[in-house]
C-alpha cells in the first residue's frame, strides 16, 4: 500500500456498514494482507438476533458484547452492554492488530463502546499510527471521540447506504491503495 488509507464508514443503523467491512476485509486478504482488529457479529438464537459477539478478527476469539439476557446500566434497544468483554477481546485485538497486522479493522465506534476509556485510548492509539485502518463509525453519536475522528485530517469518511454499499467497497479498495484521493 502506497498511501496511509484511514477510512470511517459511517451511515444509519442497517445501512451495511459492517457488509462493507467485511467485503473490504475479503479483498485485503485475497491480497494477502493480514487483518486484524475487532468485528461485531450478530447473534441469532432460534431465528431471532439476541445480542452481538465482539470477534478479534487474527484469532477468531469472541466475547458477548451485548445480549437481551445481560443486565447492564448501558443499552443498545433491548441489549444489555458487557464493557468487559469489548475490553478483554475488543480492545486486546486492537492492540495485537497494532503491531502484527498490515491493516486495522474497527468495527464498530459506536455510542455505547465509547463508554470504555481503554477501548477510547487504543483507538486513539490506532489512529495516530503509520498504519491502514478502517473503521466504523456510529453516524449521529456527539461523542467527543467521534466527533475528533470527524474532524481529524488524516481520516476520509465515507457514509455507506442501501444504494451504494455494493460498490463503496470497491472505492474503499482504490483509497487503500492511493487511487483515489
């Protein structure tokens, strides 16, 4: 990779931001480049999504970030959060990714992970490093971690919907390699 790519992917709930992450992600490593981070996954129990698995993308290791059964002061809808989980996977992905992948995934920066002040410093963290990183981002979140990762120079935003997530991957792939600025 030619240039430092550092793309946020941000658009409304159910837009595709995580199917265009992961499409990305397919290309980079059908590229032979090693990804690493954390992804969030869907957990679906008798045909019904009941929370979301934090994955660390390099070693497949999960932890329930957010359950209907999990009992927590922080919520997405009707998912109790479970902080420690986005801290002992999430986090400690970031870290690894940091120092052994080609390319930084975050998936996602969202409202309720920017609850976690390790989960904000490896962020931060990530993003100040000579490294690709794709991330993304909750679209209408006033966090002050969001909003300087809005603001920052360095990070082109991207915002993903229904019409245009098949092909925003592809224009991701071409930023990544310094094609299009």
């Amino acid at each position: 990779m030619e240039t430092i790519a550092k793309i946020g992917i941000t658009g409304l709930p159910g837009a595709g931001k995580t199917y265009a992450v992961r499409k990305v992600v397919e290309m980079l490593e059908a590229e032979d480049l090693v990804v690493g981070g954390m992804m969030t996954e869907p957990i679906i129990e008798d045909g019904k999504k009941t929370g979301f698995a934090i994955v660390d993308w390099m070693n497949k290791q999960q932890g329930i970030f957010a359950h209907a059964d999990i009992n927590s002061k922080y919520m997405i809808g009707k998912f109790g959060i479970d902080l420690k989980a986005l801290e002992d996977v999430g986090v400690k992905a970031l870290m690894k990714a940091s120092e052994e992948a080609d390319v930084i995934v975050i998936d996602e920066v969202g409202r309720v992970e920017v609850e976690s002040p390790a989960f904000i410093d490896t962020v931060k963290y990530c993003l100040d490093l000579e490294k690709p990183i794709l991330l993304t981002l909750h679209k209408k979140s006033r966090n002050p971690l969001l909003q300087d990762i809005r603001r920052r120079d360095d990070v082109r935003i991207l915002e993903v919907t229904p019409i245009n997530r098949n092909l925003l991957p592809y224009k991701i792939m071409k930023l990544m390699k310094g094609e299009l600025l």
